[in-house]
C-alpha cells in the first residue's frame, strides 16, 4: 500500500452525499425541534420556508456530487475505479434520503 494513494480523501468523495444526507437529517429536524420549543413557540412555528431553504441546498449539493461522480465514471473509458462507483451510489442514495427527509418536514401543519 502506497502511502500517497490517497485513500481518506477518495473515501470522502465516495461518502460525501451520504454525510450531507446525514447533516440535512440532523439539521433539519433539530431546526423544528427548536421552533417547537415552548420558549420559541409561535403561530408561524414551524418555519416551513427555513426547511424548504435547507432542503433544497442539501439536494442541490447532493445533485451536484451526483452529477460529479456520473462524469467521472463516464470519463473512465469503461475502467472505472471502485470509488468512482461508490461516489455514484451514494449520490443516489444522498438525494433519495433528502428528498425522502423532507417530504414530512415540509407537510408540517404546526407543532404538535
């Protein structure tokens, strides 16, 4: 194993869409648990708009690694490495699990 392989970094872009899945998750519903809070509570509560905004960055990033990682792949002349397909995988995984978030968040009538 050759010590400038670069493994941590070609793991990244292999995981990159699934880490932004992952902070969308946590963001997102931390953001309506806060608005939901009784110290915050208001009529408005929660602000769909705020989780329209955060989705729709999350799956604009997701897309974009997505569309990354389907020219690299197609870039390959038919040879493409394992972490090229690993990038592809998970950027359909990523913007299927954002899309899959926020259906719920953004059918929210108000705090329970």
């Amino acid at each position: 194993m050759n010590m400038r392989d670069r493994f941590f970094v070609r793991a990244l872009h292999g995981t990159l869409p699934l880490l932004v899945w992952a902070l969308h998750f946590f963001a997102s519903y931390a953001l309506v648990a806060a608005q939901c809070s009784p110290a915050v509570i208001t009529r408005e509560a929660p602000s769909v708009w705020m989780l329209a905004l955060l989705s729709a960055a999350a799956a604009g990033c997701c897309g974009l690694l997505l569309w990354r990682a389907w020219l690299r792949v197609r870039a390959a002349d038919g040879e493409p490495a394992l972490h090229d397909w690993a990038a592809l995988g998970s950027g359909i995984m990523g913007l299927m699990g954002v899309v899959w978030t926020s259906l719920p968040l953004l059918m929210l009538d108000g705090c329970a």
